[in-house]
C-alpha cells in the first residue's frame, strides 16, 4: 500500500517548506508542493498540515543486548524492546557490547540487531567491546567481520582513558584503526572506530598522535562520552577544530562535572565548531555508573533510548537552537558517520522512508520506519515478539 503524508512543513533536515510525501515499498517515491493519489491504487493518506515531516533518529550507540555488570552480577542492564527505540523516534540503531563481553557475546549482538531488523527498525552492529586485542569478534577476525557481515559497520566501543579499559598503547590504537580502515575500503563500509572516552588524564592524547603521526584519515575516529568532565570536553573541541568528529551522550541525570548538552554545543559553536561534526546519543541500557576517588561504583543510572527526543525538544523549543541544525545532529550527522546519507538521515526522493511526523511543540505524533506505521498520535503499534 501506499502512503501520502499531505500538506507537512518538511525538514529534510533543512527546512524546505510544505510538501506533499509519497512513500511505497519502504522508500520515498516522491516529493512535491502538490501529489495526486494514484487511481486505482489503495493509499493511506495523512492529512499532516500543520505539523512538521522529519527523518527518524539514528543513535549511534545503543546497548541493544544490555550492558552495564561494573557492580556485579545482579548489574547487568536489560536488551531494549522495539516499542522503547520507535516511541523515541529512532528508525535505526547502532548496537555495541561495552565493559562485558563475557557475558555478552558479539554473536548475540548481531542476533538482536538481526530480530530488530525483522521487527521493522533498521540495525547495525560494532565488532569488538572495551577490551584489547579485540577479542570479541565473530569470524575470529576484526577485518573479517567488517567485510563480510552486512550488519557490522566497525569497531567498537574501545575504551580509552578508563581505568575500566584494558589499556590498549598507542600503537595498539594505530593498528586497530588501520585494520577498520581497510576493512570499511574492503566492504564498502565506513569502518568507523568508535572510541568510548573516560575521564582520566590523558583524554584524546593517543587521537591526536594518530592524526598527526599517520596516514589515516580523521573521520575515522568518533571518541564518545566527551562531555563527561571538563578537561575532555576541552580535547574534544581541539579534535573537531582538526577536522574530527565527536558523539555527545545524551545523560538521564545531569551532574557535574559533566557539561549537559546545550553548554556543549555552545561552547563548541562558540569555538568555530560546525554542528556538522557532532552526534548526539543515548547509550541506551548501558550502565551510567557512579566511581568514587578511589574508582570504587556508589551508584548506577541505566541509559535511556527516551532521552534522545527529550533532549531534542528541549533544545529546539527551550534552548533556542535552531530546529534544522539540531535535527542534523539526531538525523544526516550519524548517517554521514556510517556513510549511510544516500539512504538515510534525509527526506529524499529514494531514501528509506523513515520519518517522523511531530505536533505542536515538536511532540512525536507518528514515526515510521521504512515506511510502516510504528507509532501514532504518540502511541506504539508495532511491539516486539516477545513484548
């Protein structure tokens, strides 16, 4: 069947005005001031005027088989459910494993990536987890991995400047993000090497090594978690004024000394940072854990998918922000990273037709994901197998 949304305020994610949407087979057929149904034909139409048509949120980093463990046990955080990633108005997921891939395995990552891709939403996957040499793989090779299985786009999230990491040197770094960049060439991937950044000393000193000391390319790299303390935040915007990128946490509590998200993108803008360069993520069901001094855990909050369309409004209706720059940094920014912008991120003549359709105040009203209704008048309708 296919679908007309008439009469939306389009944001592709630049604002182009009010557009009629024609959307078949998962893709978007066409897009014009005025569409005629075609006769003869069943089409759902959506009469949508006065409300805003948008491409679906792409988080970059999700926990889809739950992360988390640092306080034993007991501390291992759920999967996510496909009803929490389409009510956030997320059309596509980016899943990694984190601190535990002993209990986690990445062949159960792909398995839920691929049941989340049977569900409706599209899933990606990162080979590998904090630890190095990167032991969790699933061919037994890194390179392999990237090439061969469709879903996995990269490595990561390898930590760094964590006392929870396993230490790598800098040319373990070197090494690791040559192999991914050949791997991406290989198979067509972006081969992206996705950094997960804790708050000890060092910060990005080994990213910085490796942008002046080799051959590979900046945009490589996407160190995360940046904003977490203020020395880090510091070497993050030095490494976009070098022409990198960063991924921003979306946090479900805010505390010092980590910077919340609009003091972040000012300051980055503030600095000649284009937006361009920035994503924004939930690091949904991975742990939050809270470390004394002596790096013992006293607390753990559990990421949250919801955070992402919360932080969006906020900072569109609240803060001020400019909607169509901000919608990049949810939308055409992660698809870029994954060199996926020719079918996501954009509402575009033959992009997937994952979008999402807000009321007043921004409010996610409807959400499709490659053209099926999964969500409306804010309400799920596609749940998962087993919810």
């Amino acid at each position: 069947m296919l679908t007309l949304i008439r009469g939306a305020d389009v944001y592709a994610p630049a604002a182009i005005g009010r557009r009629d949407v024609l959307v078949a087979a998962g893709r978007i057929l066409a897009i014009a001031e005025a569409i005629q149904p075609p006769a003869g034909l069943d089409v759902d139409v959506v009469e949508a005027r006065g409300k805003i048509l948008a491409p679906g949120f792409i988080d970059l980093h999700v926990h889809i088989t739950g992360g988390g463990g640092e306080g034993g046990p007991s501390t291992r955080c759920p999967e996510i459910q496909l009803s929490s990633i389409v009510k956030a108005g997320v059309t596509t997921v980016l899943g990694v494993l984190g601190t535990d891939d002993v209990t986690r395995h990445p062949e159960t990552l792909l398995a839920k990536a691929l049941g989340l891709e049977h569900e409706g939403v599209t899933a990606f996957v990162m080979s590998g987890s904090y630890a190095f040499p990167p032991a969790a793989t699933i061919t037994g090779s890194l390179k392999k991995d990237i090439v061969l299985i469709p879903n996995v786009v990269g490595v990561g999230e390898i930590a760094l400047s964590d006392h929870r990491s396993a230490q790598p040197t800098y040319d373990d770094l070197v090494k690791i993000t040559a192999e991914a960049r050949v791997a991406g060439l290989l198979g067509g991937k972006a081969g992206l090497v996705q950094l997960h950044m804790g708050d000890g000393p060092r910060g990005l000193q080994f990213l910085f090594r490796l942008v002046e000391e080799t051959e590979i390319p900046i945009g490589q790299l996407l160190p995360t978690h940046v904003a977490r303390a203020p020395h880090l935040f510091e070497d993050a915007v030095k490494f976009c004024l070098m022409g990198g990128n960063i991924d921003l946490t979306v946090p479900v509590e805010r505390r010092p000394p980590r910077l919340d998200i609009p003091q972040a993108l000012r300051r980055l803008k503030a600095a000649g940072v284009s937006l361009d360069q920035v994503t924004l993520s939930s690091d949904s069901n991975g742990s939050m854990p809270v470390f004394n001094d002596r790096r013992e855990m006293t607390g753990m909050a559990v990421g949250d998918i919801q955070t992402l369309q919360m932080e969006f409004r906020r900072l569109v209706v609240e803060d001020g922000f400019d909607a169509a720059e901000i919608l990049r940094c949810f939308t055409l920014n992660p698809a870029v990273r994954l060199k996926l912008q020719n079918r996501k991120g954009q509402v575009a003549v033959g992009a997937d037709a994952d979008l999402i359709l807000f009321g007043p105040g921004w409010q996610i009203d409807q959400v499709y994901a490659k053209g099926r209704k999964m969500v409306a008048e804010g309400q799920v309708l596609v749940k998962g197998t087993f919810e």
